[in-house]
C-alpha cells in the first residue's frame, strides 16, 4: 500500500553551522506537512561559540546533538557525520523519507543517492542555497518564507518584480519576472486539455517537480491561486462541486 505524503515517517537532519536556529519551530511546523519526524538529529561542533543559539531550543523541541569535533580551521565537520548517519538510518528500513536541514550544496550528492534508494527527499535553507542542491531534493523550502512576522513586514518591499501590482490588483505586464512566468505559462500548456484548462492542484504538483524551490509564498502569496490571479495573462474558472463548499480550480492561458 502506497503510503501518503502526510504519512511518511521522515528523518530530520540538521547542519548547525549552515542554518540559523531563529525559526526552529516554524521549520519543524513546515516538516510537519510533509511527514512525522522518527528522528531529529542536529550535527555541530557543541564546543564552538558560532552554535551557541542552537542550545537553547535543542529541549524544547525534542532534537537530539550530534557531537562533530572541527579537526581542521575552516573546514566544516558536520558534513561527514551528517552523510553516514543518514546512509545508516537509510539501511534501518526505518524512515520513508529525509529532510535535509542545510544552506550548503556539499549534500548535493547525499540527496540524489537517498531518492535513488526511492526516498522522499525534502530541503530547507536559505535563498543563498545553491541551485544544485535544491535542485537534488524533491521538494526545497526557504527558510526566510517560514518566519511569520518576516514574511508580512517586508512584503511589498521584498516581493520579486512579478508580484508589484497595478490598480486592478494585477501585475503589471512590465513589472512581471519573465522566468517566473515562463514557467507558469509553460507547465499550464504541458498539462491543458483540448479546451486549454488545467486543474490547478496538477499544476502545483509539476512546478514543484520542475523546480523543487518553487513556492507561492517566495512571491509574497500564501496560496497559488492567488499568484495565478495576480497575472493578465491566465484566465481562472472555479467550478462548483457535488459538495457546495469545494470548487474545483482551473487554469488556462489567454
């Protein structure tokens, strides 16, 4: 039996010296959408003062310290530990899936052997994340989205261009971020029917599958249907079901 996203049992990985500890709780609520964590390790030199915030927020939220000594300055001890740890609890047969926790693309490699093992592989970090590493994950979720009070504040300021709207709350067509719309235009023509519509729920699924760092919330939107309804360039259609309370969203290009 298949098991679903909701139900996967999820090891959570985390580099302390590529990530801050600042949003732990809202990193753990976004973990918790995607699976149950079984294990919650953190990887650090505990003797290093740059990981001292981390300390305070280990108990409360139930993550256990991995102990790395930094034998060479400069380099970061974490990766190795991190790497084998996550080979072992692979072959335990334990876990359905792993969330790397991590700003570095040295677990680049790591990511694209555990999917290769047929794990689920979710990322998060920061935007400076290289592309190669969001790109290994199934799905990568930005840390800088997931603080609540960060997201709401700068919003207008810190909105890509796609998302500035004109009067009629739509983006304006000079404003818009040509890779971002390619993209939508692009997957909505991949999935279309003979009319041209296509369910929206399908073409969230394929803009993540394309690029596993999208996210409606990157824009300054929470859903995305209303980053859809942002654009001149798409025509929505929300047809009633059987059970008044849902509508079923679809999407087709002008």
């Amino acid at each position: 039996m298949q098991t679903s996203l909701a139900d996967l049992r999820l090891a959570v990985l985390i580099d302390a010296d590529n990530v801050p500890s600042a949003n732990i709780k809202s990193m753990l609520e976004e973990i918790a959408k995607y699976g149950t964590p079984t294990f919650k390790r953190i990887y650090g030199d505990w003797t290093n003062p740059r990981v001292t915030s981390w300390k305070t927020v280990l108990l409360d939220n139930a993550i256990t310290p991995i102990q790395q000594y930094s034998y060479t300055q400069g380099k970061n001890a974490t990766d190795s530990a991190m790497i084998i740890d996550a080979m072992d609890i692979l072959y335990t047969g334990r876990v359905d899936g792993f969330c790397l926790v991590s700003s570095d693309s040295d677990f680049t490699r790591l990511a694209i052997r555990l999917r290769e093992a047929g794990m689920k592989v979710f990322g998060m970090g920061e935007q400076k994340t290289p592309s190669a590493f969001t790109s290994a994950c199934d799905r990568f979720i930005y840390i800088e989205i997931l603080a609540k009070k960060e997201e709401k504040k700068p919003a207008s300021k810190t909105r890509s261009a796609s998302t500035k709207k004109a009067s009629d709350g739509k983006v304006d067509d000079d404003k818009v971020d040509p890779k971002l719309l390619a993209l939508l235009t692009d997957s909505v023509d991949d999935l279309a029917d003979e009319d041209g519509w296509t369910f929206l729920g399908e073409l969230g699924n394929l803009l993540i599958k394309k690029q596993p760092s999208f996210d409606a919330r990157n824009y300054g939107f929470d859903k995305l249907l209303p980053l859809i309804k942002s654009f001149r360039q798409f025509e929505v259609d929300e047809r009633p079901t059987a059970n008044g309370k849902i509508r079923h969203v679809f999407v087709r290009n002008k």
